[in-house]
C-alpha cells in the first residue's frame, strides 16, 4: 500500500482558504492512506480536538510554522520512513518543496506540490523566483489553480517542470452549497426578507474589494433604493470599512454579519440575490486573487455573481453565463452589473441555474480529488 505524507502549515483549525483545500482533499482520500505532518496552530487544545476527530494520523510539529530547515527536514524524512510513504504532498510548495531532494533521499517515490496565489506571487521577485525553481526542479507534479497562477508558476520554474504542471482547483461541495440551504430563513432573522440583497461572503481585507462594494453603493440605491448590501465575515478591515460606510452616508443599507461558523456559510450565502467581491491586485502584484472558490460557492447556491479581475479570480466565472467580471476598481462597471442583475429576475435566475450546472460538471470534490489522486 502506497502511503502519503501530506507536509504542510496549511491545515485546520488553523482558518484559511488553502487549509479548507488541502483539508477536503485529504479526507476524500482512504483514511488509511494518508498521514499528515503539519505545523501547531495557536489554540493547542482545539487543534488535539480537530486531530482526534480524523480518520487518518495526523502528526504534529511544535511549531507554529514548518519551514524547510534540517529539523523540520529531518523530521519529516522520519515519518515518512516510519509510516512507509512512497509519496509526499506539499499542501502548499513554497517554501516546503525545498525539502524535496531530502525526502526523495529518504525513499519518497512522487513528490508533488501545490501551488496558490503566493507561489504566483514569490515568481514576481528575483530572490524567491529562484527558490521556486528548485522547487519546480526537486518535485516531480507542481498542481495550478487555473491559468493566471499557471503562467507565472511556469515563467519561473523553467520549462521543464512547467511541463510537468497539472491543474487541480479547490472544489465546491454542491451537497453542502446548494439553493435550498436556508437563505430564507437568515433574510427573515436579519429583517431582509422582502429587499434586494447583495452579499458578500469573505475575509475582509483590502484585496477582496468591500470598500468599492461600498462605494458603489449610492448609484446602486439611486436604481433600486431598498437594496442592502450584506457582508459576512471578519478581518482587520472591518472598522476602515464601517467608517467608509459612515462617510459615504450608506451605513442603514451595509449589514456586517461578523464571523459566520462554517456551517451557516451556505445559508448566507442564499439570503443574496446577487453575490459580488470585486477584488483587485495590489502591491504590484505580489497581493493576488489565486482563484476565488467563494464565486463556485455561490454559484452552487444558485447566484449570479459579479467578480474582481484579480489573478485568478476569471477562471471561476463564465462570463455573460454565470455571472460578470468587472476591474475591480471600476465603480461604474460594477454599479452597472449589480444593477442589471438586481432589476431583471430571469437573468439571475438563468445565471444562478447555469452557476449551479457548471458546478455540478466541473467542480466537484470527488472529480477533483480523482485527479490528485492519480497523480499521487
């Protein structure tokens, strides 16, 4: 039996999109296949929690971040021996991957990598554009989120280990993400039950565009004056942005729902009409959309969704089909989409219907996991 040694400081509890990624791919694995190496997250009794409740080993380190220094490498190459794993997974390749000649050392048979919107941005700068051609070069599979982060992953790895790069995404789990989960009754606690809503459902930073949500918010009321803008979730942005919401005389029409636990999510995500998050990319490119599975998600609840023009964010709408992409600093472009969905019924229900279908077809945990798999 071909064991796999997941290597990674992406994983539950500690919260994140990789970690969500890395998590449901493991767990569609068989259980006695896998054996996680992972770093310790700040909570240690929540973490021994999480860890009892898997069906795999689940080994961890005292750190709070595994880097590829000869402890951690060392560490790593022990477990590996110990559980008879013929290959390793890095949940996220940069900067792990460097362990890679090590372990293949140690016995590792396929070492692959994931790749995210940091791997995409580390190709931007000189000094960690060479780190990630080591990477490339001691790992057999690097996966790509779609085709921003792939060309500038394979612009800096080299051509022959862009040659070896596959595509794997996140996926959605449409059971759990679906029309019927329970939007009307959070509209109705929220005392939205009979207005347009717009939500948004993410971290809040300032890559993921609230404040332009915001912002747009005056023309959006001028054509539909009951409209409430719903942002869910939590981040260091959320004073800066009420005090936006203050200054730009929207704050009765912007409801902030804090943190929502991880099962209420699809239900929020229902109580919109409309989902829209028009990220953008900053810091030269170095702060990136890698993918965007919040617009997959929505669309799995049956939403159009308007999208940012960040990264990778395109790759996870079809234009004019499930939903739009805007620039995401665009106030016009945005205000104008939000509108068109937020006045015409049959185009969102179209979208919502095509969203869910796309899903459906593509974007399935299991499809997915298949795919990983075969490549393990």
């Amino acid at each position: 039996m071909n064991k796999t040694l997941i290597v990674t400081n992406d994983f539950p509890p500690r919260p994140g999109g990789i970690q969500t990624f890395v998590h449901n791919m493991a767990a569609r694995m068989p259980a006695e296949q896998i054996v996680v190496y992972a770093s310790t997250w700040r909570d240690g009794a929540e973490v021994a929690r999480f860890d009892a409740e898997q069906p795999f080993q689940v080994v961890r380190d005292r750190t709070t971040m595994l880097l590829p220094t000869p402890r951690v490498t060392r560490r790593a190459a022990e477990i590996l021996r110990a559980e008879g794993c013929g290959s390793v997974w890095y949940g996220a390749a940069a900067p792990l991957g460097l362990t890679a000649p090590a372990l293949r050392r140690a016995g590792a048979e396929r070492l692959l990598g994931m790749t995210h919107g940091h791997e995409a941005a580390w190709a931007q700068l000189p000094a960690s554009r060479q780190l990630l051609r080591r990477i490339g070069a001691g790992t057999d599979t690097l996966t790509y989120l779609g085709e921003y982060t792939r060309s500038r992953i394979a612009a800096a790895v080299g051509p022959d280990a862009a040659a070896r790069m596959r595509q794997v995404p996140p996926g959605v789990d449409e059971k759990t993400f679906h029309p019927d989960s329970g939007g009307a009754e959070v509209r109705a606690g929220l005392g939205l039950s009979s207005r347009p809503v717009v939500v948004c459902v993410s971290r809040l930073v300032p890559r993921k565009g609230q404040d332009t949500l915001i912002r747009a918010l005056p023309g959006v009321l001028a054509a539909e004056p009951d409209t409430v803008l719903l942002i869910v979730g939590d981040g260091p942005y959320r004073a800066d942005l009420e005090k936006l919401a203050a200054s730009v005389g929207v704050s009765a029409s912007v409801r902030f729902t804090g943190a929502v636990p991880w099962s209420e999510l699809p239900a929020h995500y229902g109580a919109g009409d409309v989902y829209a998050m028009p990220c953008r990319t900053r810091r030269g490119g170095l702060d990136v959309e890698g993918l965007g599975i919040v617009y997959l998600e929505a669309s799995a609840t049956g939403l159009p969704v308007v999208a940012g023009d960040s990264g990778g964010a395109p790759d996870a709408v079809l234009e004019g089909e499930t939903g739009y992409v805007v620039p995401g600093r665009d106030l016009a472009a945005l205000t104008d989409r939000l509108v068109t969905l937020l006045q015409d019924p049959s185009l969102r229900a179209r979208m919502g219907e095509r969203g869910r279908a796309w899903v459906e077809q593509s974007w399935r945990w299991d499809l997915l996991a298949g795919r990983l798999a075969a490549l393990l």
